[in-house]
C-alpha cells in the first residue's frame, strides 16, 4: 500500500513537471556609444602582431614554469590504486612523454581557499549523493545494452565507491569499413543457426532455447529489463531535477562553466591561434567531421532533386514508372497527369524547401517532403518500394554519397525508415539496399522509427501497440539467430549503426509512463502512447538484441533518438537513461540539473540550429554556442538538407553559418567536428 500510494505521489509529482513550462527570458543590453565593443577586429590583430613581435624564448620559458607552479589539483584524473589493466599504446605514450610536451603552453586559472557551491553544507551532501546515484543510473543502462559511457566519470564514480578502475570490454560493436577488393555485400560468411525461438512478451522480445521452453518459461540467459526498476530510477530522476538546492547549485556550477570557458578564450586566444598555424597539414577544411543526424530522404539539397527529375525525364519519359491503382503509367504520362513539365520547374515551383510558413507548424513541414506538392512524385523519387523497386532513390543516395567521398572529409548516416506496420518491411528495405549496392565508405546508416502508431490503429492496420513492437524487432532477432535464412537482412544489418525515433515532439499524448501503464498488447485505443513509452520498450528490445548479437560476434546498435527539440523535459529524463546520444537537445536550457548531468556523462548532442530556425526556436536564440562554452559535448547536423540548405556540401553550409552567426573560432569548429566524429557509428 506504501509503495502504490509513492507511485501514485511520484506521477502526481510528474505529470506537474511534465506540464510546466519556463518562460526564457532574453535581455538585450544595447551598448553606448561610448563603451568598447568586446570584438574589435583591428585592435586585436594589431595587438596580435604586437604581442608575437614582442615574445621571446625566455617569456616562453617563465610560462611555462608558472604553468608548473599554478597547476590546479581540480584538473588531474582521480588517482587509482593500481591496476592490472595494461595501458592502450596512446595511454602508454602519454604516460612517458614530458609535461611541456603534452600541455599547451596556455595560461591557466587557480581558484583558492575554501570550497563554495553556494548551498549549505547540508544541501550540499544532498546534491552530491544526488548526482552521483544519477550517474550510476546512467552508467548502468549504458553498460547493460552495450553502448557507450566515458572514461573519465567512470574513474570519479570508482574512486568515490574506493574501487579501482578497470578498462570495460563491454563497449559497442561496429563493422570495419570494406578494405581494398572486399565486397561489402558478401554473404559467404554468415554465422550458423542457433535453433533459438523468438518470441515477445510484454512488448520486449525473449529468447529460448526451444519452442518447449517457452512454456516452460525458461528464456535464455540475457539481460532482460525489468520495468518496476526503470520506473524507480525515472521517479528518482524527477525528484532529483526539481530539486531547489540541486537546481541552484547546478545553476551555479554552469555559470562557472561558462566564465571559466571565456577567461580561457580571453587568456589564450592567440596561443591557440599559433597552436593551430603550426599544425603542418591539418586546418577546419581537412578534420573529419561526420553528420551524424540526417534524414535519408532529404539528404539532397533542392536543386539536386529538380536537376535528377529532370534528367530521369530526358532519359525514362517513354518507361513505365508509376502504377496508379492498376493502371501503369509512363514518365510522361505522369507528368501529363500532374499538368507539369519538368522543363518548366524551378526549385521555387519544387515547393521543398522550409521558410516562415513552417515555423511551429510541423504538419505543413511535413508536407514539404512532397515535390510540387504531389505524393506520387515523392513516391516515385523518395521511397524504396514503387513501380521501379526505389532505382530513382538508391540513385539520388549514391550520387550524394559521390560527393561526401570527393569532399574527402566528409561522412555521413542517414535515416531510413521502419514504420512497424508489417513484418515484410526489413526484408524489402533489405533487399531493396543490396539490389542497388547503396554502400559509400563515407555513409552508414540508421534505422528510424516513426512514432504514428496512432495513424496505423485508426485505419486498423495494427490490433496493438505490440504488434508495431514485434514487426519492428522481431525480424531482426530472427536474423540474428539465423542468418542463413535471412542472409540479405543480415548482410544489410552490418551497414546499420543504430536506431532513431522520429516525430513531432511538440505533440502532447497525455499519458505519463508508470507501472500502471497498459503493457504493449493491451494498448488497443487509438491514442498514441507518450514518448517515454516509445522510449522504454524500443530501449529494451535495444538492449537484448545487442546483448545477443555481442555473444555472436555481431555487430551492435545505438539508440540515437530525436529528443528536445520540443515537448516535455520528461523527453530528456528517458533519453538520459537510455540513449547513447539525442539529436536536438534544446529543452535542456530549461533544465540546469538536466543540462548539468548531460555535460558530467558527456552525452553527444547533434544540434541543427537551421533546422531549429525554420521549425521551432530563431537562429540567434539556438542554446548551441551556450552549450558548448559549458563543455556539453556538442556537434552539427543537416538534418534535412532538402528542406533547410542550398549547397552542395550542406554539412560545410551549416558549420560555416554558425561560425558566423556565433563568432566560433576554428578551434571551435574543429572541437564540434571532433565530437561528431566521437558521437557516430563509423568505426
């Protein structure tokens, strides 16, 4: 009675956090005519001349041992007991290289005396244990669906339990990229079958031995979730960031984050300047920098898609392209229907690309997706099922996969997409993608999830929620048990790298997740489930399959969901304890105790800030630039080059804008494009 009557508390409690809303408050100051400017472009570079002129070898050296003096504790890895784990080669070279060799020679800033986090030494215990059961939280989850938690939080949280910390073997899998005259569709050296039985059950999949012991209910021995668990942490996670004294002291702790980030640039700037120039052979242009949240479908830019339909009409007007309810029908027949030429379209008569009309109007972006406003068009040149098994598609993909690979630098991983109304959708996806040998050494691919089960159960195409579920996972579990017979899925599961789950965000269902909830097979009404519900169940087949796949030598899955872009902060809580990285993020600068253990787990965020722009928050407002200053590991993405870009390098358009709306500096940009490069699936 106790523990329904906390349950009952904690989603009373929830659902007040789920419907509140903060206000961001923008204060502009104007500035007088008589002050000076903070950025003044002559007066740096004419003191920047003045300073390199002016420094010599014995300057040099005394920063260096002030460097030596002043050097913090607070910077230094927690010391471990010493460990049986042998050092990686990089760790071993470090390790014996001289102190100047490994700092830059920046200046740095010592804070002394007495501790000070501005909440009473009470509140502050409180907050400490708080934070640390958060992270446990999150390195838990991670570890138990293989996927990623860094290094360095994990040594803090070992050396507070007094443990030592050892290297996890535990880490993702992910296919190497196909050497020199390797096929990467080959299928020769498919794994054998392990006579396993496949079966869901309370919407995750389990596994057993054979069909008789499932009705002895004795499934194999993998880390199955337990939803009474996850439910407690979450309850605990949203006590925790409504927290006063967390909420401050996280508060506090961001704005030190941010000042200290800005003493840097201020102490340093030059130094990093002449850091970067004698790098031989390495600048912005040539760091790798990875899109690592893209949409398949919009990933050619607008007059890309108008030149190709174009060119498919000089060459396939007289072929049969288009079947309209058993009619076929000839390019030019299709066009004839639609009352277009394509001689006579412009990219503003394509009607792609996002403007006003779109901002927190996610229906009428939608509709974007369709070329002059036609569905059949977008059938015929952005779907992989149609009367010419998706050939216009996979074309559009590999030319555009052409061109990351002559930009050299780089790479991408667009989304494809599984809906989950039937069963049949993996083996056609699959054979559609090694029919047309769609491979670049620059892509990988994701599988996204669209959350519109709504959609499929008002036209009766779904009986339940878990039908969706088992559509979605099960062919894939069934793949992994035997790929013999399923060897064109298997070969196309090597190219993916993870899954995504997709819509508008903004969309409000109502319903908050607890162990009340409906279990998958008894969510029969119409209504949508709510974004945690997507979130938990996709995360736990996630989990199992990976654990799976990882004891058969296969590669594995992370789960990369849209989250933050909209909706409730509750969106992020899950994404926290279940996602390897999010795309967006934008709702954690309502959050400080969110946005705080986001930047202590360094969990990626793939940011779009002209995606944000045309749908749901203005370019100048973007939180992007504020994160990054507060060390939250922060990277940009296209989203949909279609809707948002104008280049044919539309990942280049969009560092190139944000380093001028946001004055980042190369060092900067080659930081975001590190991160990017972190956050992937690429090997």
């Amino acid at each position: 009675l106790l523990l329904a009557e906390m349950d009952e508390a904690m989603r009373s409690f929830a659902e007040k956090v789920f419907a509140s809303e903060v206000k961001d408050e923008e204060i502009r100051q104007e500035i007088s005519p008589f002050d000076v400017e903070e950025i003044c472009p002559i007066s740096r570079q004419e003191m920047r001349e003045h300073m390199m002129l002016q420094e010599s070898s014995a300057t040099a050296e005394k920063r260096k041992k002030r460097l030596l003096r002043l050097k913090t504790i607070a910077l230094a890895l927690p010391v471990a007991q010493k460990s049986a784990t042998r050092l990686s080669t990089i760790d071993e070279v470090i390790s014996t290289t001289p102190l100047y060799q490994t700092v830059p020679d920046f200046q740095r800033v010592q804070i002394t005396g007495d501790y000070a986090s501005g909440v009473t030494v009470e509140d502050f215990e409180v907050v400490c244990k708080g934070l640390y059961r958060a992270l446990c939280i999150r390195e838990k989850y991670m570890l138990q669906s293989v996927q990623r938690f860094p290094r360095t939080p994990s040594q803090y949280l070992r050396a507070i339990e007094g443990e030592v910390w050892r290297a996890s073997d535990t880490g993702p899998v992910f296919t190497p990229p196909a050497k020199d005259g390797q096929d990467p569709f080959e299928n020769g050296n498919l794994a054998e079958d392990l006579g396993y039985h496949v079966q869901m059950k309370d919407g995750v999949v389990y596994i057993y031995g054979d069909k008789a012991a499932v009705g002895r209910n004795e499934p194999k021995d993998l880390p199955y979730p337990n939803l009474e668990h996850f439910v407690d942490d979450m309850n605990f996670l949203l006590a925790l960031i409504a927290q006063g004294p967390v909420k401050t002291y996280a508060h506090r702790r961001l704005k030190f984050l941010s000042s200290k980030f800005q003493v840097h640039e201020m102490l340093n700037e030059m130094e990093e300047m002449k850091e970067l120039k004698n790098n031989p052979h390495r600048d912005f242009y040539n760091c790798r920098k990875v899109d690592t949240h893209i949409h398949a479908a919009a990933c050619m830019n607008q007059k890309h898609l108008l030149r190709f339909i174009k060119k498919s009409y000089r060459v396939d007007a007289d072929r049969v392209v288009y079947d309209a309810k058993g009619k076929q029908l000839t390019l030019k027949q299709l066009f004839q229907q639609l009352n277009l030429h394509p001689y006579d379209l412009t990219v503003d008569s394509l009607d792609v690309h996002a403007g006003r009309q779109t901002f927190q109007r996610f229906d009428k972006f939608n509709a974007k997706y369709n070329p002059v406003g036609a569905s059949e068009l977008r059938d015929l040149y952005l779907k992989t099922e149609n009367a010419i098994n998706g050939e216009y598609f996979a074309t559009i993909i590999k030319e555009v996969g052409s061109d990351l690979e002559d930009a050299k630098y780089q790479h991408a991983e667009p989304r494809l997409s599984i809906y989950g109304r039937s069963a049949e959708e993996w083996p056609k996806l699959a054979d559609w993608f090694n029919k047309h040998r769609i491979y670049s050494p620059n892509m990988k691919w994701m599988i996204q999830v669209p959350r519109i089960y709504d959609v499929f159960r008002s036209k009766n195409f779904l009986p339940h929620f878990g039908k969706m579920l088992e559509n979605i996972f099960v062919p894939v579990f069934e793949a992994t048990v035997n790929p013999q017979a399923h060897k064109e899925l298997s070969v196309f599961l090597r190219h993916i790298t993870g899954f995504d789950s997709v819509d508008d965000e903004s969309k409000h269902s109502g319903h908050m997740f607890c162990t009340k909830s409906p279990k998958p097979e008894q969510w029969t009404s119409e209504k949508n489930p709510s974004y945690t519900y997507y979130i938990y169940y996709m995360y736990a087949n996630i989990r199992v399959l990976n654990n799976l796949r990882r004891q058969r030598g296969m590669n594995t899955f992370l789960f990369r969901p849209h989250c933050g872009e909209a909706g409730a902060i509750t969106h992020l809580l899950a994404a926290f304890m279940t996602a390897d990285n999010i795309s967006h993020g934008l709702n954690l600068k309502k959050s400080p105790v969110l946005q705080y253990l986001y930047f202590l787990a360094q969990i990626p965020i793939a940011m779009s800030p002209l995606s944000n722009n045309s749908l749901f928050l203005e370019y100048a407002k973007n939180p992007l630039p504020d994160f990054h200053q507060k060390g939250l590991m922060v990277s940009l993405s296209t989203d949909d080059p279609m809707q948002f870009h104008y280049t044919k390098e539309p990942l280049m358009e969009e560092y190139a804008i944000a380093a001028q709306v946001f004055k980042l500096s190369t060092c900067d940009m080659c930081e975001i494009s590190r991160n990017s490069v972190l956050q992937c699936g690429l090997s």
